[in-house]
C-alpha cells in the first residue's frame, strides 16, 4: 500500500471516530513524552494541565479542522493568553523544598512570567513584589480580552484596576500567610532537632566530665569507650535524621560534635599521682578561713554543655498583630482612645505597651486632655473577657517607658531552661563581676534575669504548692555550683521535706550535712551565729570592714556562707520564737561576713513570715500564691494571685521599688543529679565543717513540745521565787499581753509547776 493510499484512509478513519483518533495521538504522545517527564514537570509544573488542554485542541483542530480553527482564532488566542496567566499565578505560589515542580507550582514557566527577571527570596517576599507579578498577569488577561472583543477591552481595564490592587494585596497576604506556616513547621523541625542533639550533647559533656574528674584507673577504661560508643550513635542518629533540605554545617561546627569529644578524652589511663592529697596542709587558723593550699586549689568546675538547651518556641507575629488591634478595639468601645505603642515578648506572657490617646477621639488632639491611667487600669476585667484570658496583669507605668503596661499570657509558653539564661553574653559579663551570681530566668521582654545574693542580701520565697519555689532553690544552688568552686562560697541546706534538698548531700561546698531535723536545725542556726561572730573577730583582728576586703589582703580567703531554707513553716510550726530571733540574728549581721540567706515558704501567712523577718528580708520572689493577702504579705503589693505557676514569678530586689515579672529557669533532676556527680568525683584538698552541739534530747523535746517558747523559761524562773504565781503577775514581769499569760499559765499547769487554779484566786506553786 503506497504513501498516496494511506493520507486518505487516514483522513476517512478520523472523520468517522475522531475521538479514538485523538485518543490514540495522545497515548503515543505519552509514550514519547515519558522520558521527557523529569524535564516538562520542571520546566512546565502544575501549568502543563492548562497549557497542555489548549495545545491538545490545538493539534485537533489544525489536523481535523483547520478552516474551523481558521475562523475562530479570536476565541483560540485569548484562551492561550489566559493558560499563560494561569502558569503565572501558579508562578507565585513556592513549592515544597525538593518537589519535582521547582522552585514554584508553575514551573520554570511560571517564573519566567510572574518573577523574571527580578529574583525572590522564597521566605522574604515583599508586598510590591507580589503586585509586580500581579500586574504582569493582569496585562496578559487584558491582551487576552483585547483580542477577543478590542471595544469592550478597554471596559475590562477599567475594571481590572479598580479590583487588581485588591487582588494582589490579597494574593500577597495569602502568600505570606502560608509562607508564614511553612516557617512554623520548618521551626518545629529544626526545634525537634535541636531537642534531640541536645540531649546527646548532655550524655556527652556528662561523660567527658566525669572521665576528667575520676581518680582511678579502672574507672577511666571502663568509661572511654562508652563515651566513644555515643559519639558514634549521635553522630549517625543526627546525620540521618536530618532534613534533606536542611544545611547540615551547623552540626558538624557544633562544639560538642563526636571529634571534639574524642579530642578532649585521655588517650590512656589517667595518673592520679599528682594529687593534693599527698600535700600536707599548713594548720588552719579558724574553721572560717581556709588555708592557703585549700584556697588556691584548682577546683575544676562544670561545663555549660551539660545543662540541656531550651526548645524554641513563641508566638508569632500574627498572633501579636491580632491581640495588639483587639485590644484597641475593646478599649475604644468604651470611649478610651489608646495605641498599642511597644510590644515586649517574653517566654510566658507578652507585654503591651499602651500609649493613652486624646479625649473625643484620635481626630481631637487639640483639645488637650489626655485619657486618664486611672481609665484604662478600670477597665481590666472587660479586657480579660476580650482576651479571653483572666490572668492578665495591668502596670500602670513601665519602668523607663511612658506606656501603660499589660501582661497577657501566652497561648504558647517557651520553656526556660538554665542553660538559656547562663549562655547569654548579659550573664557572662555579670558573672565576672558578682561575687554571688545566681540565674534567675527571663523576663517578660525576653531578657535574661540574675541577681548577685551578696547585693540582695537575703531573700525570701514565697509561692503556693506547686508553683516553683523549689525549682528556684535547686536553680539557685546550680548556679552557684557551676560557677564557683568550695574555695569560694560554702552552704548550708536545712530541708524539713527531706526530698527537695537532700540529693545534693556529699558535695564539697556544704559546709554540713543537709539538715531534716527541727532540733538539729536550731543547734545548726545557733552555730552559724557562732561562726558569724567568729568572722567578726578575725576581720576586727585584721582591721578590715567586710570579707570582700580581708579576701583582697589576706592570702588565707573566706568562703561566703549561704544558707538555704526550704520550708520555713515547718521551722515555724515547731519551733516558732527560736528560729524567728535566730534568722532575724543571722539576717541583721551576716552581711559583712559573708553570710546570706535564701528562705522559702509555702504558706506565706503573719504568723510565718513575721514582721520582723519581713524587715531582714529586703529581696523577694513571690509565686503564684491563693489569695491577694499573701500577695501583700510577700511583695506588699497585689500580683501574686494572678501568676501562673510553673515558674512564673514576680522578682523584687533590694535596689527596685516595683517587682519584675519573670519566668524561673527550669531544672531537671537528671542536670541536677550529674552536676553533683561530678562534685562527688573532685578529690580536692579537705575543707572544715561546721562545728554543731546538739543540746540535751530532754530539754530539746520539752522546748519542742511547748512550741518553743522561751516565755516558759522565764515564767519557771519566776516561780520559783514565788509561792503562789497568778495572770497579772506573768503580764507585769514577763511584759506580756492577757492572752499570752493566760496561755503561758495553762502551761505551767500541764508541766506540773502550778496548781489547778480557782475564779479570782492565784494560783498556788508546786515546784519548778
């Protein structure tokens, strides 16, 4: 059958079945196009389904109708125009990282029409650049529409600019809406990430430590190649976890990647011949200072890299933009004109900052009456039905801002670790300079919080079950650890809950062991009174003021004393006037020798936090509390009842007239427990220990069981000058009210040192 015969029957076959013909051309199409795939999904992406229908036509009309596409090119044109503006409006839109399409859902081709030649950055799109492309596509669909009808194409411009600068404000806020959720996921990626090589960091630094700081031998080559075994895991765990669109460099730079650690690792068993131990040590003047060789020892301190890191985390600016114009809004309803002036974002709760407006309005600044602070703080609870949030916390003036502030919770909190707050260039600078420097958290404009406990210089924590008091200590404690060795600063912890303060029990620093007895912790705080008038006597004897000037002098140093109290209600409950006059002792002179307390309490009521522990105590930290009145008894402020808990705090030092509202840095007990295995394995030189007396057991107990007054004391004195001791006569000798004596002689009586007593009548002595 020749050439000739063939173009007919073709010709006749696709008259009769025109759509098997086509269907067939496509299928052969396909086949041919198939290796082609890679290139035509790169160069054409998602706009090939338009494109590739108006080319299909096409091809139908010129093999099967040619006169036909001849006569409706007006309609086959514009089509064409308008496939191209599709493949521009997919341009605009970025693909996934790694898609098979490119850079966007266009293709090649739909950059070339919406962003040629300017070139975008895919997570940085301006507003004028998506109205550049908008405009673009907008010009191809008024070609198409001019071609189509030309008198009506001018209609269609009309038109088209009256809507097109809404159409790309709006196409450019739908783009960075969802440029804005992929950079949420792509953060949690990266936060889930850095979580994980976090943790591996810890395992590291936690081992390498602890080979330094072992003693023998058999211990350093049963370690080492374990710790080489986890440098192995990690590296391959974080190498193939990784997002393949991800740069991986930040991880091979980072400074506790597998060769560091192998780098920092002993090649072979350590030499523990040149230790201290064998030295002997020259006699030590007094258990207040140390020797010369104890003081200059080379106490190895621990390293950052074993705290874990915080994940990130926040709320976002659509988040802020939003509660920034509701509370515009709530305010203006209610005839207050005020502007959200400065925003402060912080881990737990973001601050706004609202700049008092005009009466009548924005428009009516010449009036010359601005709206009143007392407006705006009357309105708190309308605002915290708007936010539906009721634990938002008004400040009528920012201190070193002339703004109105209010504090709104987070929807989602930014967990705070140690590690956060010591990494922080702030805490560097500060660190070199304190002498006492402890980590507190970060504050509610995101800034790291410390404080130097020699400047405070006792401080008293208060806070409901649950709220972070102990978190603080343990925060409090590890601070001072991991920067200052035993030659510096000495403590000593006295835990009647036996379970918040007791794992630190064998670390060099503790001056004695962590105390849990009520009478064990009354003998302590009446040696530590000792040992502070001590300190007077060796500073007189040197003819200084302070420590800091007998440490600058004197080759022999003395160590800070910082006592830690845990649960001061306890104490109180027990064993009441006594560890009242105690603390209030220890508190009124320990200053200038070195000696600073950390007390905290739970139930911060009259009878626990007296007046005159509350007049010692310059600095607190208060958490979240039950009710306004321990708020007052704390801070003398309200504020208290509306924290959070769960760290959430508010902070007023010495040197501050209003409190700071910060979020207490987070410590897990694994940081706590390896911080103290490597204390444990420091074979330094021995340090002295408090001297305790514990008094007679019987005595002990009797003070105990009459709540430890020491009024009973001199009411027995009193009797046994007397015969017959009555109610008046406790309240004239003894200065006491009625109510006191009257208990105090219900006391006598159950002690058997009076008799039962008649109306009106003494009562007769029976013996002291």
């Amino acid at each position: 059958m020749s050439l000739n015969s063939i173009a007919p029957f073709g010709l006749r076959l696709a008259s009769r079945h025109p759509l098997r013909v086509a269907l067939a051309l496509a299928i052969a199409g396909a086949v041919l196009a198939f290796p082609m795939r890679d290139w035509a999904l790169e160069t054409f992406g998602w706009s090939a389904a338009p494109l590739g229908l108006w080319t299909a036509s096409a091809l139908y009309l010129v093999s099967w109708r040619p006169m036909y596409l001849a006569r409706k090119w007006r309609y086959a044109v514009p089509l064409l125009f308008l496939a191209f503006a599709a493949s521009g409006v997919l341009g605009m839109f970025n693909a996934n990282p790694g898609s098979r399409t490119g850079e966007s859902l266009g293709g090649a081709l739909g950059v070339a029409i919406a962003v040629s030649p300017s070139e975008w950055d895919r997570f940085n799109v301006t507003t004028f650049e998506y109205i550049a492309a908008s405009l673009r596509i907008f010009v191809i669909v008024i070609a198409a529409v001019a071609v189509f009808n030309p008198r009506k194409s001018w209609r269609a411009t009309a038109f088209g600019s009256r809507h097109s600068w809404k159409a790309a404000v709006g196409t450019g806020h739908t783009a960075a809406e969802g440029r804005r959720k992929w950079r949420e996921r792509l953060q949690r990626r990266r936060a889930k990430r850095i979580e994980r090589q976090s943790q591996v960091e810890f395992e590291l630094a936690a081992a390498a430590a602890e080979v330094e700081l072992l003693a023998t031998n058999e211990e350093v080559e049963l370690v080492v190649p374990t710790i080489h075994g986890i440098a192995a895991e990690a590296e391959s765990e974080v190498l193939t976890e990784a997002p393949p669109w991800e740069d991986s460099d930040d991880l091979t730079t980072s400074p506790m990647n597998r060769e560091l650690v192998l780098r920092d690792l002993p090649a072979g068993p350590a030499d523990a011949s040149g230790t201290s131990d064998s030295a002997p040590l020259p006699e030590i003047i007094s258990t207040a200072v140390l020797s010369q060789a104890a003081s200059q020892f080379s106490w190895p301190l621990p390293r950052l890299e074993m705290l874990k890191k915080a994940p990130v985390g926040g709320v976002t600016r659509a988040e802020i933009d939003q509660r920034s114009a509701l509370i515009e809004n709530s305010l203006t309803e209610y005839g207050i004109d005020v502007t959200v002036d400065q925003v402060f974002t912080g881990p737990t709760v973001t601050m706004y900052g609202l700049k008092p407006g005009w009466k009548g309005g924005k428009a009516d600044p010449a009036s010359g009456k601005r709206v009143r602070v007392d407006m705006i703080l009357g309105r708190e609870k309308d605002l915290a039905l708007a936010l539906a949030s009721p634990n938002i916390r008004l400040e009528p003036v920012v201190p070193g801002e002339s703004v109105v502030g209010i504090e709104v919770p987070n929807s989602r909190p930014t967990p705070v670790t140690l590690r956060s707050v010591m990494e922080t260039d702030e805490w560097k600078g500060f660190e070199s300079k304190a002498q006492l420097p402890v980590p507190l958290g970060l504050g509610s404009g995101g800034q790291p919080v410390f404080a130097d406990l020699a400047r405070m210089p006792h401080t008293l924590i208060a806070g409901s079950t649950g709220s972070g008091k102990s978190v603080c200590m343990n925060a409090i404690i590890t601070g001072l650890l991991m920067s200052r060795s035993p030659a510096q600063v000495r403590m000593v912890m006295i835990d009647p809950k036996r379970v918040e303060l007791t794992p630190y029990t064998g670390i060099p620093h503790l001056y004695t062991q962590v105390i849990v007895e009520a009478d064990r912790a009354v003998a302590t705080l009446k040696a530590l009174i000792a040992e502070m008038m001590g300190r007077f006597r060796i500073l007189e004897k040197a003819g200084v003021k302070n420590i800091v000037s007998f440490n600058e002098r004197s080759s022999e140093k003395m160590p800070y004393l910082v006592i830690m109290v845990d649960e001061l209600a306890d104490l109180m409950l027990q064993a009441a006037n006594e560890v009242e006059r105690l603390l209030v002792r220890l508190a009124q002179l320990g200053r200038a020798t070195g000696v600073h307390l950390v007390v905290a309490t739970q139930r911060p009521s009259v009878d626990v936090v007296t007046g005159l522990i509350k007049a010692n105590f310059p600095s607190r930290i208060s958490f979240a509390v039950m009710s306004q009145i321990d708020s007052r008894t704390v801070l003398d402020s309200p504020g208290g009842e509306k924290l959070l808990g769960r760290g959430d705090m508010l902070y007023l030092p010495i040197d501050k007239a209003k409190p700071e509202r910060v979020q207490g840095a987070f410590l897990s007990d694994t940081e706590i427990e390896s911080t103290v295995r490597l204390w444990k394995a420091v074979k330094g030189p021995s340090l002295p220990e408090l001297e305790v007396e514990m008094e007679d057991e019987a005595q002990v107990d009797m003070q105990i069981d009459s709540s430890g007054d020491s009024l009973v004391d001199a009411a027995r004195d009193l009797s046994r000058s007397q015969k017959t001791l009555s109610t008046s006569l406790l309240q004239r000798r003894l200065r006491i009210g009625y109510p006191r004596a009257a208990r105090l002689m219900d006391e006598l009586e159950d002690l058997g040192v009076v008799g039962p007593g008649e109306p009106g009548k003494p009562r007769h002595v029976l013996g002291a």
